[in-house]
C-alpha cells in the first residue's frame, strides 16, 4: 500500500479525461479547432508582435510613418497608436539583422547611399538595404544599416537623418523601445 501511496504521490493524480476515449477526442478536436480559430504569430516576428515605440533618447520624439506625412520623428503621442508602432522582423536569430517594419503603412525602414533614409515596401534580404544591426548600450540601441553601415540618428538641428556611427554625439544615435 505504501508503494502505491508513493506512487500517486510522485505521479499526481489522475485526470479523469483519458479514462474514456471518447472525451481524449474531444479535447484533441477542441484544441486544434482553438489553435486554428485563434490563429499564431507570424514565425518571423520579434517577441513584441504588434510592435512597439520607439524613441530617440535625446530628443525623446518616436519615429513615424504615415501615408500621409512620410517617414518623420514626432512628439510620442497615443492618438497615433499605430503611426508610431513599429516591428523587430528578424532576419534570422536574435542577434542577427532585422526590418523595421511600421504597423500603419507596413512600409520597412530602408537606407541606401542612392535614395537616403526612406519608408519603403518590404522586400527580401537579397538588397540589404532594409536590413538594421543593433548594438545594445546602457542608454538604448545604436542603429545602423547593414547596406551603409551609417546610424539612424534623431536631433533637433538636423532632424531624423543617418549619420556615420562615429559615437560623436552618442545620444542622438541610441534608440529606446516600448509602450
């Protein structure tokens, strides 16, 4: 008895649902219908999924992209929820190149030494020009476009540009995500 008693102990309780078929059925129906109501992220989506905000730490305004105004820099703002959203598409892991893709227009932030800094359609990684590194500091993450190797970079004199990533001006480089 004592063996038994273990036994229970160490396996937990039994639930009642596999002792009939007819119910483990059930539940397995259930659950793939639940699966495909549901639906799953896109397999390439960073862990923040609808996206996030982002902001430059020294100017403190969020990128933005609207169909209206373009690719631009404003004051952080709720009513333009998703102007200002903003997804990590990974290229392939964690730590390797990414999209930015902004969740109103869809549109990729892309940099190329031809057309300058711009919100354009996805594409593959083929053209690197929409692919970004990171670099993560104590202050935020530092930018910089695979294609040009130059830093997205936001400060009230010049604006929202790319700039070589010279840590000349360390803040208008680093970039910080949330809500």
């Amino acid at each position: 008895m004592k063996l038994v008693n273990q036994e229970h102990r160490a396996t937990g309780p039994r639930t009642v649902l596999f002792r009939n078929p007819w119910r483990w059925t059930a539940a397995l129906v259930l659950a793939i219908l639940a699966s495909l109501l549901v639906g799953s992220p896109p397999a390439q989506a960073g862990p923040w999924g609808l996206g996030e905000v982002k902001w430059n730490a020294h100017t403190d305004r969020c990128l933005s992209d609207s169909f209206a105004g373009g690719l631009q820099v404003l004051p952080c703002d709720e009513s333009r929820p998703y102007t200002q959203l903003w997804q990590d598409i990974w290229a392939v892991g964690d730590n390797q190149p990414f999209w930015f893709r902004n969740r109103h227009t869809n549109r990729c932030l892309q940099d190329s030494f031809a057309g300058g800094l711009q919100a354009l359609p996805c594409h593959d990684v083929t053209q690197n020009t929409q692919l970004w590194d990171h670099r993560q500091t104590l202050s935020g993450r530092i930018l910089s476009n695979r294609h040009t190797g130059r830093c997205l970079s936001d400060s009230f004199a010049g604006g929202l540009q790319v700039l070589p990533c010279d840590g000349s001006s360390p803040n208008t480089q680093r970039w910080l995500s949330g809500w």
